[in-house]
C-alpha cells in the first residue's frame, strides 16, 4: 500500500567496528577525486563490510564522507576534514532475475557489465567512466551516453537501502512512499519521528538533469534520495532494473568536414531511432548514443597521437567527429554486419538497420571516412571508446601540466549544460561567441544526442580560469532561458561555481528549501558538510 510515511529498521550484518586505516601514505590516495581540487585532507578511512559497520560509522563519527570510485567532478567526493567511508568492500552481487539485479553500492559499472553480459543482460545508464560505483551513480543520478534512448540512472533504481547519519536503515521501494499531498514525507526512525518537507521548485524538463534534491507532484521518496550526491544518507545496496536481452552493438566514427552538416546528421538520425521505437520496425536504425568531438579535441587527439595509436584516421579539416552507437538483434554476428554493409550500395541489398544507415552515410558524403566496430569485436570497439575517452584525458593533462608549470590555481574549468535538442544549434554558437570574445582556447565535446556537451577551458593562466568560470556563468543565464539546465549530469559537489549554478536555477529559496531538508534528515549536519551547499550554521 502507498503511503507517505516510512518505519526505518536497525541495520544487519556483521556488527563491530568497520576495519579502519590511518596511515597517512595510504590516506594521501584517497584525498582527490577526479576534479583534482586542492586541499583534501583527512585522518580516517573506513571500509566497512556490512550495513551494520555503515551504521556504526555514522553513529561514532562527527562528519562522514562516503565515497565510491572517486570519479567526482565536482569535488564531491573530496574529503575536507571528514571520516572518509569507502564501500569498495560492499561488492557482492546479490542476485541476477529475469529484469532486475540486486547488488551492493561498491560494485563498479564495468564488473556489473562483465556479470550481467554473462547472464546476456544489460545495464544501460553507465556514464562514460565505467569504473564507477554502483552507489556513486546512484547518488549523483549519472548519466551517459545511451541516455537518448534509456534515460537515467534514476529510471533504472527500483529500490535502495540507505544508512542514515542517524544509523537507522530504510529500505525504499519504488511506488511504495509518495509524498503526502501537502508536500511531506515522515520517517519513523528509532529515536524520533522526522517530518521532511520537500522543495517546491521544478527542474527542467530536460533528459539529464543532476542539480540539487529531485522534487515535484507525487515525489517518490526514492527520488529524494537519488542524487543527492551522499548528503542524505550513505546508499549500501541498490536493485537495479536491466534489460533481460542484451542487444548487439555496433560503433561507428563519424568524421565531418562541416559542422552545420553534422548537426543535420544527428537530428535526422534521432529523428529515425524514434520513429524505429515507435513503430518497432526491425528494419529500423536503431541509435542508443551519439557522442560528439569538436575540431579542437579532434586537434588534440592529433597532438598526442591518439588517433594513430588507435589506428583510427581522422581526415584533414575535419569540423567535428561523431562516435555513434547503433543498437541490432541480439546475437548478430560480425560477419553478418560486414556482410550487410559490403552489400548496402549493391543493387539488391536487403532491407536492414545497417544497410540503411550505411546509405545515409554515403548521401551524407562520410561514408569513406567511416571507422566501424562491428558486434562482437572488442579490440576494434576499445580503440574507438579510446578514442572518445582520450579527449578528456588529454585535456585534464594539458590542465596539470599548466598547474605546475605557470599557476597552482589553475584547475578544471568546465560547463556541462544541456539545451533541448532543438536549441544545439543556438547554443554551440553562443558558446562560439563567448569563449571567442574572451580569446579562450576551448574544447568542446559529449553526449550530442541529448543536447548536452561539456565545453572545457584549456587554460594558459589562472585569468584564463577566471575568464572560462565568468563565460560559464554567462552561458548559464542563456542556458536557463533557452528552458536548459546548467547542471546536467555531473552534480554539484563542492564545486563552488557549480553551487552558483544551482543558486541560479531554484533561487535562495530553492537553496532554502534543500537545506530544510538536509536539517530535517541529518540534523547535526555529519554528512558530507561542503557539498551542495556550505555546512549550517543557524
Ligand atoms: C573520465 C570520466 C568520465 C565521466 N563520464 C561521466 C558521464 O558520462 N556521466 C556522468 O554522469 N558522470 C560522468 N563522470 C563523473 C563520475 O564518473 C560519476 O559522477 C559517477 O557517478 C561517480 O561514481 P563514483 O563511484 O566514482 O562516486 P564518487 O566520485 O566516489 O562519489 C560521487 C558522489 O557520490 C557520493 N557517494 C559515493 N558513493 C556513495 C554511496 N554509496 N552513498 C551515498 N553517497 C555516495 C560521494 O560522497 C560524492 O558526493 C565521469 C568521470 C570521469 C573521470
């Protein structure tokens, strides 16, 4: 039965202190997250191996900072002070059913993938970094590439089991506790009875959208929970709806010589994966993901030879490259894939996914540069991922070497807004315009199919960051009106610009109203001080 009220448990497993580490040379790992911020310091690590360590943990400490693979770009998973609780050691599989997979929060994306392809399953919303965590997706709601087509983590979580600073545990089934009609929930826990009030504001109505608590009409408290990026209570194990028949994937490279061209391309190829979702036509293009490079990443995967060590050739005054992701039955073969593909221009061809996208490419006059992994070919597909991952890698790079050389303020300066679709256009010329005017080096790149792309600063100097943090600002006044969110899938954290975007999307009173919540759930303030908003001091 609904209801807007939940009774917490205590929590099980193995009780007792959870083994913990302080040595400083062992801590000194664990003081960054991928945002490379300055100034993480600790004294603690913990890794528990049971909810009831979890909950020890939260009861003895005086501030907790959960992490998981530490692939925050936010600097949300940067300790400032705090017990840091890893949960690398909650990594048990609990089971694998027909659509739904039970499994703890330090299980990572890739070794999920590795179990569930044995079983011929699929997990779809992993962000780009598969050596995520389970628990760390589900707290900053990640998203990825195949969100065109499957949406985001949230869409996926059926229920979780959540350590609140408290100690007591909820167990929270999707459908299960929705929000009373006059916008509350109430948490029986074992000590006190705590009415939560949720906010009022209402995010875009973008796919991503990774900003701040989830709020609107009929709130399911699992919602609440999901992104909160750890601020609420430490997620121990999660069950995760899959596909229970794995598709068979095949990749293509796209390079264009005109970006205008290219934009085209994308709309006209989201356009025919819809249509083949709504008519279930077999013969279909079916695309999950569009990711996009810009000419200046295109530049660098040049300058650092990724290009030739993947063997992937990138032709001369290519504008922008596209890394598409086409979906096909299950179990096709590659010599099935080639096969179609080497008959798509002969007279004859048989009707198929891929021989229709291979004609588009040759009306779109691409087709000769094309690079192809076809199902099934895992070393031809890493060198394409590689490719695409290699942007960011080579940019963060560029970003260190600047640090040490020129400026220790120098840091990752980047926006990761996103636009309906219909809006790219407009908004990959404003994003010209700005960072043109400014004279900033920029590299833009990301998940194209959902409008959302990460413009990154290659900054020369710490005025070079400043310039790139007002230009984002900037863009995010554009962003909003254009009905976007500046916030789109990375989270919030303790990144201080990105704090100022929340600001700017729900307003003092949308902060208001999320720190209510937070007081209502973690009254002494212990989880995760700094992150999405600085710590209470009312
Ligand atoms: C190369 C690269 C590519 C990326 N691509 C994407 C992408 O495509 N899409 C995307 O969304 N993100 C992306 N990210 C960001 C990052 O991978 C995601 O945010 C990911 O979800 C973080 O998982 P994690 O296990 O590393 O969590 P961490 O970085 O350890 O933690 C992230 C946040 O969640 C909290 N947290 C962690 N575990 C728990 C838990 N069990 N309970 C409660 N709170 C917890 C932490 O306190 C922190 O606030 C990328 C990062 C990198 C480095």
């Amino acid at each position: 039965m609904r209801s807007f009220a939940l009774t917490a448990r205590p929590p099980a497993g193995e009780a007792g202190p959870a083994p913990i580490e302080r040595d400083p040379d062992i801590i000194a790992s664990r003081l960054e997250d991928a945002a490379h911020f300055t100034g993480g310091h600790a004294t603690e690590l913990v890794t528990p191996v049971s909810e009831a360590q979890v909950a020890d943990v939260m009861r003895k400490a005086s501030s907790v900072l959960p992490v998981g693979a530490q692939s925050s770009l936010t600097g949300g998973a940067t300790p400032m002070g705090e017990t840091i609780l890893s949960t690398a050691r909650l990594k048990g599989i609990e089971s694998i059913g027909r659509d739904r997979v039970r499994v703890q929060a330090g299980v990572s994306i890739a070794e999920l993938d590795r179990q569930l392809e044995l079983a011929s399953k699929y997990y779809p919303p992993a962000p780009t970094f598969d050596g995520a965590f389970v628990g760390g997706t589900i707290s900053t709601n990640a998203a990825g590439a195949a969100t065109f087509k499957y949406g985001v983590t949230r869409q996926w979580i059926e229920a979780l089991t959540v350590v609140l600073p408290s100690g007591d545990v909820l167990d929270i089934e999707r459908g299960a506790t929705r929000v009373h009609e006059d916008g509350h929930f109430e948490l029986h826990l074992a000590d006190r009875s705590v009415r939560v009030d949720v906010p009022r504001y209402r995010p875009p109505d973008v796919p991503k959208v990774s900003a701040g608590y989830w709020t609107g009409p009929g709130l399911d408290l699992i919602d609440l929970f999901i992104g909160s990026e750890g601020t609420l209570g430490i997620v121990t194990a999660a069950t995760l709806r899959v596909l229970p028949e794995r598709p068979a994937f095949c990749l293509a490279f796209v390079p264009f010589p005109e970006r205008y061209g290219c934009l085209r391309f994308v709309a006209r190829l989201r356009e025919l994966a819809q249509q083949t979702w709504r008519d279930r036509d077999p013969r279909g293009i079916d695309i999950s993901a569009i990711e996009h490079m810009d000419a200046r990443s295109l530049a660098i995967i040049r300058e650092d030879g990724i290009d030739r060590a993947n063997g992937v050739g990138v032709p001369d005054r290519t504008s922008m490259a596209l890394l598409v992701t086409i979906e096909l039955p299950p179990g096709m073969s590659a010599e099935q894939a080639y096969d179609e593909i080497g008959r798509a221009r002969l007279p004859g061809a048989p009707d198929t996914p891929l021989v229709r996208l291979t004609t588009m490419l040759a009306e779109a006059g691409v087709l000769e540069s094309v690079e192809i992994a076809v199902p099934g070919d895992r070393a031809r597909t890493a060198q394409l991922l590689s490719v695409r991952e290699g942007v960011p890698a080579a940019v963060n790079a560029r970003i260190g070497r600047a640090k040490h050389a020129r400026d220790r303020r120098i840091e990752k300066t980047a926006a990761d807004m996103i636009v309906p679709f219909s809006g790219l256009e407009r908004l990959l010329s404003l994003y010209d315009d700005e960072f043109a005017r400014r004279g900033l080096d920029v590299a833009i790149w990301g998940h194209i199919s959902d409008g959302n792309v990460h413009p990154n600063v290659i900054p020369r100097s710490y005025e070079d960051v400043e310039s790139g943090r007002a230009a984002i600002l900037s863009l995010a006044g554009e962003v909003l009106r254009m009905g976007g969110a500046p916030l789109a899938e990375h989270g919030v954290g303790r990144s201080r610009i990105k704090q100022e975007l929340l600001r700017m999307m729900y307003g003092d009173e949308g902060i208001a109203a999320m720190r209510r919540v937070k007081r209502a759930i973690d009254p002494e303030w212990k989880l995760s001080p700094g992150v999405l908003f600085s710590r209470d001091t009312t």
